[in-house]
C-alpha cells in the first residue's frame, strides 16, 4: 500500500549522485539519481519528497491532478518580487514545509540570495553539489539555468506581481534612502518630484538605482534599462511567461490564493493568511491620475510585463469558473475572519511602537517605523496558539525559527540602531 503523503518524512539528506566514475558512487535509500559530469550537472529528476508528485504540466501552463485525485505538490520554485505582498505568502509557504516536512533552499547569513546579483546555487546554505531541494522562496534576482539545477525537473514555478504604478510609490517610499542619487531631490514631496522630470534624476549606473525603475522586470534577471519597444522586452515577457506556471496578482490576492490552491492541490486551510507588512496609511502616498501615469510611463516596461500576465490571470480565472471562484473566495475570507477573531488583538494589525513582544515586530525601513504588525491574544486555547503565532511571525523571525543564521542581517540592523537610521 502506498505511504499516506501527510505522514511521512522527506528525507532531508542529499540524494545519490554518480559522477564519470560510477562506482564511486553514493546513493540512499530513495533510489535517486543525480548526474555529474565533470562540471556539468544534470537536474534533479525527482522530488526529494519519498515519491514524485502526480501533478502534470498541460500545454496551457495550468497544473491538473493526473487521476481522479492529486497529491500536493511540494516542489515549489516561488519568485519573491519586491513590495507585492510577498511577505504574506513566504509566511504561507513556511507552514506549508513544516506540515509536509520539506527541505528548503535557504540563504546563508542573510534573508535574500546575496540580491541584487544574479543566484547562484553556492549562495544555498550548506549547499553540496548532488543535494535536493523541494523549495526556494526567499529574494533573489532569478537566474533560470541555476535554479534549474537546483530543483527536480517537475517543480512549480509561481510567483506575483503588483501594479506597477502602486510599486514604484511603495518601492520609492521604502527604498529611496538607500539610493544615493535620490538624497538630492529638495522638497517635502520627493516622489512628486522626482516624476516630474525622473530622467534628471536617475542614473542607470547609480548605487541601487534598480529599485527605482522597472523593480519587477529587474528582479526576473532582465534589464530594467530597456525601452519598452525594445525587442529584448518581449523575448523577456515570453521566458517568464514558458517557465512559470502561475503568474499571481496583488490586487487579486485572494482570487490568486484560491489558482494557487488549486493548482497545487493544496487545502483551503494551506492558504488562510494575515497581511503581514503592511503600512501605516499615513505613510502611504495617494497618486493623482496624473501621478499614475508618470509612474506608469517611467516603468514602462513593468507596465507591458503586468499587462500580459493581467490577461493570463483571468484567463485562469475563467478556466475555474466565476461563479465557483466567487464562492472560493467568500469562503477564504470567512475563514480569515474567523482566525483572526481567534489570535489577533483587537481583531487588528497595529502600529510598530503598539506591538508588545519584540518577536513580532517586523523589520522596519531606514529611518521611521511604518510597517504595521500584531499582537497575539492572550487566551488563545492551546489548540490553536501555535498556528496562530506562526501566521503572525514576521519573514526574520521565522527564518531564524526554521534555522537560518541570518548574522549580516542581524548586523545591519544594529548598525542602523546605533547610527539611528
């Protein structure tokens, strides 16, 4: 009889690989083969989950069980972008690995993949050539051919994008003081500012000039410099678009959830969430229609790459059904709801400096204290209180609960404690 998926252990230890001498060899017990020849690795061929999953890629991208029901898929490639909320769903992919014990692809010392250089399988912690690994999801500037190495050849590839209009006012909010050539900008209104005449500004050879221009394009390991009619924009749109099977929205959060369930033969109860790292609403700038499109105009090519994937998301949205979405999703929300009159205080995220215990206080932006977080009841029952202080875990803090020594992080925040910024 086959083993129950949800009781086994996937094995955490590097599966066999054979190099041009085969009896020098090694293999466990799961019968898994990883090739190398000379400096030439072929990819992992199967999950390192005790059996491969029985989802299967259909021409259309879409994931659909192969009988008459599916296992979860646990092989996982998630492509954090930047300001889209991706914060929220690492949190739903970490409890996802820990119920199904998977091994992840983690970062060493820091929280992203060494971004804004392109990744490279040696960033992984602890990597050895031969390992296998069901999930990366933390931050890095994606190189296909080397993530390609890293996972079994089955993987889902998911990932999300946000208006970007909405991100280049959240990403110069959040990263400006981190980009030099931005101290210049006078006035109290710098992002009004800077888009009346941007190209006066900006300096494509700037020190982290790419947070402000074309962010997402940036992030898939594409040039962010490009005119938008340039040919290279498409060739871009199109790799994107052949290696990930799932393309979610920001302003479609919970429709992009129910696709994601769906297409991963998850339970609704593998997608229950809390919006973590959100802004306190003062710090948020309203864009006038004239603002947005000056932001729009200067991430041109963000713009072309949200728009084909805005067409392919509802595309998917149909081939689920309108009316059965509608229901999924009224269900989602209902459920939300109720976890949050379970573990949340007040029912609410609240202001950094309201936030009682230090192990729920989110990472901050240089210089203020904008981000929102929770604090935990009191009486939750002891059912249910560590699933509630796992969905309210900010990203660091539960990294470093999953084993990750995040040393340079940890160094850079005390560096900006004691410099107050």
């Amino acid at each position: 009889m086959a083993e129950d998926f949800h009781n086994r252990v996937v094995d955490s230890t590097p599966h066999c690989y054979v190099t041009t001498k085969p009896e020098t060899s090694d293999c466990n017990l799961s019968g898994h083969f990883i090739l190398t020849l000379t400096s030439i690795t072929v990819p992992v061929p199967y999950s390192c989950a005790h059996r491969p999953s029985r989802l299967r890629p259909l021409a259309n991208g879409s994931l659909l069980p192969s009988g008459p029901s599916c296992s979860p898929q646990v092989d996982i490639m998630f492509m954090k972008t930047h300001k889209t909320a991706s914060s929220t769903l690492l949190n739903i992919l970490f409890r996802f690995g820990e119920k199904h014990r998977l091994k992840f692809a983690f970062p060493n010392s820091r929280n992203d993949f060494f971004y804004p250089s392109l990744f490279q399988r040696s960033q992984v912690k602890d990597y050895r050539p031969g390992m296998c690994f069901n999930v990366i999801c933390n931050h890095l500037r994606f190189n296909a051919a080397e993530v390609a190495r890293l996972l079994p050849v089955d993987t889902s590839y998911v990932t999300i994008l946000r208006d970007p209009a909405e991100l280049f006012e959240s990403s110069f909010h959040y990263f400006s003081r981190l980009v030099p050539f931005t101290w210049k900008i006078s006035g109290d209104d710098k992002l009004t500012e800077f888009l009346r005449e941007p190209r006066y500004y900006f300096d494509p050879d700037g020190f982290n000039a790419f947070y402000l221009k074309n962010l997402l394009f940036f992030d898939f390991g594409q040039d962010n410099t490009l005119e938008p009619d340039d040919p290279r924009v498409e060739e871009g749109i199109r790799s994107i678009a052949e290696r990930f099977q799932l393309v979610m929205l920001v302003e479609h959060f919970e429709e992009s959830l129910i696709l994601l369930k769906d297409a991963l033969c998850w339970e609704m109860d593998d997608v229950l969430f809390f919006k973590l790292n959100a802004r306190v609403g003062s710090s948020v700038s309203t864009l006038t229609p004239e603002l947005r499109a000056k932001a729009l105009d200067w991430n041109a090519v963000d713009w072309k790459l949200y728009r084909h994937f805005n067409h392919t998301f509802w595309k998917k949205v149909d081939a689920y059904g309108r009316r059965r979405m509608s229901e999924d999703v009224a269900e989602l929300r209902r459920r939300n709801a109720e976890m949050a009159s379970v573990c949340i205080e007040g029912g609410r995220a609240v202001e950094a400096g309201s936030i009682r215990e230090s192990a729920m206080q989110p990472w901050q932006p240089i210089g203020e204290k904008s981000i929102m977080g929770y604090n935990l009841k009191e009486d939750v029952d002891a059912a249910r209180r560590t699933l509630c202080r796992k969905m309210l875990t900010p990203e660091l803090q539960y990294l470093t609960e999953l084993g990750v020594n995040l040393w340079i992080t940890r160094l850079w925040g005390r560096v900006r404690g004691l410099i107050n910024w």
